[in-house]
C-alpha cells in the first residue's frame, strides 16, 4: 500500500461537483478507477475533468469544493 | 453633478478602458480588484485600489456590498461597472444610487425592463420595431400553438420556456413536422424540466447579427449607426466591424430609426445598444435585446464616428446633456475589431492561462490596441480569456482588411497561445472579404479550415500578404 497524490493540471477553480445542485464525484474512502473524474477545473469560463489516473481508495480530498487552485497543486490523496 | 472620482467595478481591458476615458476628463479613479488581480494594468494605471476578496468573481466582482463599501472608504462619487459582472444587475444599479452615488449606466428601471425578454419585446412591439415572429411569452395550449404558426410561417423554433442555453430546441419546417413534434416537444420538457411550458419562435436562417449603438440621455437619444458582429463561434462574437457590410443605405436608416424610436420610448440614459437579426435576402431585421451597457465592441463605432462612447457615458451620468446632435454623427471609413483570446485556436481553443514573456504593439495609422498585457503580466485562469482587441480603421472595407493583416503581423504575444493566427486565416479567406456571412458561418469553416490556421513563427509579415 503507498500513497500517490492526483495533481491538478491545470490552474483555476476546482470543483467537486458536476453541478452544485448534484453530489459529489468523489468522497474520502470511495474506491475509484483510472479513468473516473474526481472534479472539474473551470479555467477561463470553460470546465475540464480531473480523472483519477489510476486505481484505488482515495484517502481524502485536499482541495476544497470552489478553491482555486494552481497547475500541479495537490488535490487528492490516494491509498494504490 | 459632475463625477469626481469614479469606481471602476470591473477588470481586463475595460478597466483598462475606463480609466483613460476618465483620466482624460480629469477624472479621479479607484480600481476594485481581486486577490488575483493584484497585479494587473487597471491596478497600475488607477490613482488608488482596493481589494475586494478572492478570486472567483462570485467573492469579488459580484459582490455588492464589498464594492460599495470601497466607494465610501475611498470618497469615490461614482460607479462604472463597465460589462459583464454587475452591469446589467438592476439591484446593483440602485444600490448604488441608494448609497448617494451616481451608477454610469440607465436606470435601474430601464436595466430591469431590457433585462426581461417577454416585457421587451412587448415595449420593442409597442415602438413599432419588428420581433422575430412568435409567441409572447410560453403558449398556454397546444391549440394557441397551432393557431399562432398560421401566422409566423416555417421554419419554427419550439422552445421549452424552463430550458436555456440551447437545450429543449427543436426546429419545424413544415405544418406536418410541427404537428408532429409539439406534443413530444411537450412531453420531453415536461420530463426534463418539470415544467411544459413552451413558446415558439420562427427560425431566421443564415441571418446575420447587426446592433445599432445608441447615446441617451434621459431626455434625447441618438444613434451612432451600426455594427455587424455575425463571426461567431459557440455565439461569442470574434470580429466586429462598422459599418455593416451587407445593410443598404436605405435600411441602415429604417435600422437606426427603430433603435432611436425604442430607445426614446424608455427615455434611455447613458450608452445602449440594440441587438437584430437581420435577413439579407428578405432585407427583414428583427429585434432581439437591448444590451444596458457599454459593449466588448465599442471601439468600431469610436473609430468610423469620432465618438469616444466611454467619456460621453461618463459626461452623461455626471449630468451632462448629450453633446453631439444626430446630424453631426458621421461614419469615415470602415473599422474592424479582433478579439485577441488566450485561447489555442489549433487545439479546440483551450484556454491557456501564463505569463506573457515578450510583447511587441503594432502601431501606425488607424491601428489601436485596447488591451490588459503588458510583458511580465501573468494571466490569471480565474475570468473570461479576453487578453485585448485589435482594432483598425482605414478608408474602406478592403484597405481596413490588409491593415488588419498588417497589425496582426506586428502583434506578438510570446508565452501564450491566442487567436491572432484564426483572425489572420479569416482576413485570408474570399467570403470574409467578400461581406459573405452570417451567424451561423464560423463554425463550419472552422471544422473545414483548421489547417489553415497557423500559429506563426518563421515569417509572420511574409504570411500576412493577401
């Protein structure tokens, strides 16, 4: 067991919800897959999903729902 | 009274904007900004600033109570809320008024009624100015439906009243395809809004977007003649230009009459401008909205009039009477403005945030650059990726269009991706030169041009040729 970090690719807002009226993508303990978004990055008005990148139990979410947030800033931690 | 210290409660180029016209009046200025806008040129460029919060606009440029609190804090007597933010927010306009301070803008009433589409089209109707035909206001009944496409003709637009945004659109052609698609129409809003409200609207096809620039001052109003903005792409306008290529004289006049006779109708204060479909096969224009404010596209109507829309705003809301009689607004030449984005026009236009490590200006005759950039600046990701316009005049269309190519050559943002290479493929290309266009144009050419979209590096001025 080791734990990886998912970065952001990109600066701007970070989301944890598609919508604020939907839940999140993602909670702290649920197991995720490569391919599945954890958030969205809106950068200039236009939104962008963070995939998980790789597979496991995300330990928790170290960037908060409407933070901005820069290029390659930590958002998530991840038990692989 | 006349403004002595204005608030700019805005960012970008139009902070930027502002705070010329209102040093050029002798004007006092105090820029609002965002933590992430510390160092932007509007900061630089204002006597004083102050900061209003975080990043998102939703803690900063939006919010009114903090904004206003910077007003009182710093004396100022004034408040322009440039476009976009807060300047079509009626609430906003009289909370302003309502701290003692002068809004540079209409009236919280006039923002109101443009702000509704129903009670604007109803005053646009009632002006006498033609409407895209249609229902007013959501149908009541399927058989009002029927009843009312007896009138409009085909094609026509079913829109669910609770959609927005392009969904819940389907299009009609004939009487036996509407038969057909109101009821799922009906249903499928019902289903994914909740709500199965529609209203109908006749689709105007390969129409072109033409807005008619007005000055009012509460009393008179003037036109300052068109503009035609029909290079689009996901309905942002790209490039601008006045006059309009396609409007002959005759309905250029019938165009302005009807903005002047709506504008007059709500006794318009300050710089307005009215949006139309225009037909060029039929000559038929239809209104669509009344912007309250000033626009991204301004400078097109300042170059061919003469007119500097900004400082007269101002002189307008200090109380001034309007200062220039119709008959004295004239259009010289032909003006063109490019919207320079940070945007990636050869991979979808990504938007691509950075700091600009090198920038060269092009200058010459005719040839102006309302822009935020300096060297140095980095972009923030936090607000739309309008960098600055590009804008030239010349004595005509054609000449206006290789001084374009000219200016794009010369213009060099380093460290950013921008759309400079998809204007300098459009000032390439026969239909753009020819006036051949209309709203819906842009996007196609793109998908069948992306090749031609270059991003410069060996020669730029040897590509610039026509």
């Amino acid at each position: 067991m080791t734990t990886q970090q998912i970065f952001s690719p990109l600066p701007g807002i970070f989301y944890r919800r598609p919508a604020p009226d939907k839940p999140a993508y993602k909670n702290d303990g649920d197991v995720v897959a490569d391919s599945d978004t954890i958030g969205l990055i809106e950068v200039m008005k236009s939104f962008n999903e963070v995939k998980a990148g790789t597979t496991g139990k995300i330990l928790r979410f170290l960037a908060e729902n409407e933070e901005a947030v820069m290029a390659g800033q930590p958002i998530a931690e991840i038990d692989v | 009274m006349a403004i002595k210290k204005l608030l700019i409660a805005n960012r970008g180029e139009i902070a930027v904007r502002i705070n010329r016209a209102a040093r050029e009046l002798g004007i006092a200025t105090v820029q609002v900004y965002s933590m992430a806008d510390k160092d932007s040129l509007a900061v630089r460029l204002a006597d004083e600033s102050v900061e209003i919060g975080p990043p998102q606009a939703s803690k900063s440029y939006l919010n009114q109570a903090t904004i206003l609190a910077a007003a009182k804090a710093t004396g100022a007597d004034a408040v322009h809320p440039g476009y976009g933010f807060l300047a079509e927010n009626a609430e906003f306009a009289a909370a302003v008024e309502a701290a003692h301070l002068t809004f540079v803008g209409p009236t919280a009433q006039s923002i109101r009624l443009m702000g509704d589409k129903v009670a604007a089209r109803e005053a646009a109707a009632a002006a006498g100015v033609p409407t895209v035909p249609g229902s007013r206001g959501r149908l009541e009944s399927t058989e009002a439906a029927f009843a009312l496409v007896e009138t409009t003709g085909f094609p026509v637009m079913i829109k669910a009243a609770a959609g927005g945004g392009g969904r819940g659109i389907r299009v009609a052609r004939s009487a036996d395809e509407f038969n057909h698609l109101m009821p799922q129409a009906q249903a499928e809003a019902l289903a994914a809004f909740g709500d199965g409200g529609l209203y109908i609207e006749r689709l105007i096809e390969g129409a072109r977007h033409i807005e008619v620039q007005v000055l009012g001052d509460g009393h008179d109003v003037i036109h300052c003649f068109e503009r035609e903005c029909s290079l689009q792409r996901r309905r942002q306008k790209v490039w601008e230009e006045a006059p309009s290529p396609s409007l002959t004289p005759a309905i250029r006049e019938k165009l302005c009459a009807s903005a002047i006779a709506l504008a007059k109708a709500v006794n318009y204060r300050g710089a307005g401008t009215l949006e139309y479909l225009y037909d060029d096969r039929t000559h038929e224009f239809y209104f669509l909205e009344m912007n309250t404010r000033i626009q991204v596209e301004h400078p097109v109507t300042e170059m061919v009039t003469g007119i500097d829309l900004v400082r007269e705003m101002i002189r307008i809301a200090g109380g001034e009477p309007l200062r220039v009689r119709q008959d004295d607004v004239r259009v010289t030449g032909h003006s063109i403005e490019v919207r320079i984005n940070a945007e990636d026009p050869t991979r979808n236009f990504m938007p691509n945030p950075g700091t600009v490590s090198a920038l060269s200006i092009p200058g010459g005759d005719g040839v102006r650059f309302d822009s935020m950039l300096y060297q140095g600046y980095t972009v923030p990701p936090f607000y739309d990726s309008l960098l600055g316009k590009l804008i030239v005049h010349d004595k005509d269309r054609p000449n206006a269009i290789r001084k374009l190519s000219r200016a794009l050559a010369e213009l060099s943002v380093e460290g950013l991706a921008t759309t400079k290479p998809l204007h300098q493929a459009l000032a390439r290309d026969a239909d753009v030169q020819a006036g051949r266009f209309h709203t819906a144009w842009l996007e196609p050419w793109l998908e069948l041009h992306a090749s031609s979209i270059i991003t410069d590096q060996a020669s730029p001025v040897a590509r610039a040729i026509l």
